[in-house]
C-alpha cells in the first residue's frame, strides 16, 4: 500500500469514527431522570438504538474542586433490555440484604428526601 492509500485509508477511517460519535451524541434522549444525592448525582437516559430499540444509561457524577473552578468525573453503565429484570432483582434483593442482614437497626426512612426539596448536602449552589 502506497503512503497515499494509506493516508486516504486513515482519513476515511477516522471520518467514520467521528461520523459515530457525532450520531451517538445526538441519538435522543427518549426519558431522563435524575437523582441528586450529596456530592454525586445520578442520571438514568433512556435512549434509542439505530435500530429503534432501547437501553438505558446510568451515569453516576461527581463534581470536585479544580484549579479556580470545578470538574466532573463521571461513570456510565449500559443496560440492554434483556439485563433489565435482572438487573432490578439483583440491586432490590442487594439492598434487602443489607437493610435487613447487615443493618437492621437503621431506620433508612430518615435517608429519604422528597423530591421538591433540593438536597445537595452542602451550601454550594450547582449552577
């Protein structure tokens, strides 16, 4: 392969990843719900797939101090349809297990905060 073909080969290779990721960016957000809680916020996406399917994305993201200002790390999880149920027995019968098991003395309605309220465990305002 010549050093032309190999260049041309290279652009076009490159064209399509970004081609991929600029459709993957815009693909819609079909739902989206958020959950602050303390310094993390978690975000749930349902989006749809080229093929017109669905999965959801769950981001998990905590924002630091940085320099003068502040960043964001985030983690994002992909659940496909068939991981669904399981997946939601797995997290509920985990959580039984330690409300129950682990910590049975713990009243963990005092954890839970209305959704009206604006809960960010501190003074700072998220803009």
């Amino acid at each position: 392969m010549t050093t032309n073909n190999k260049r041309r080969t290279l652009a076009f290779g490159i064209t399509l990843n970004l081609k991929r990721i600029v459709e993957d960016k815009d693909r819609e957000k079909i739902y989206s719900k958020r959950v602050k809680a303390g310094k993390r916020t978690y975000f749930f996406d349902v989006r749809s797939t080229r093929s017109n399917d669905y999965y959801l994305t769950i981001t998990e993201s905590r924002r630091f101090p940085q320099g003068d200002g502040f960043a964001y790390e985030k983690h994002k999880m992909f659940l496909y349809k068939e991981d669904f149920d399981k997946f939601v027995d797995a997290l509920q019968e985990t959580v039984a297990h330690i409300k129950t098991e682990l910590m049975p003395d713990i009243d963990f309605s005092q954890y839970a905060v209305r959704e009206e309220e604006d809960y960010t465990g501190s003074d700072l305002k998220w803009d």
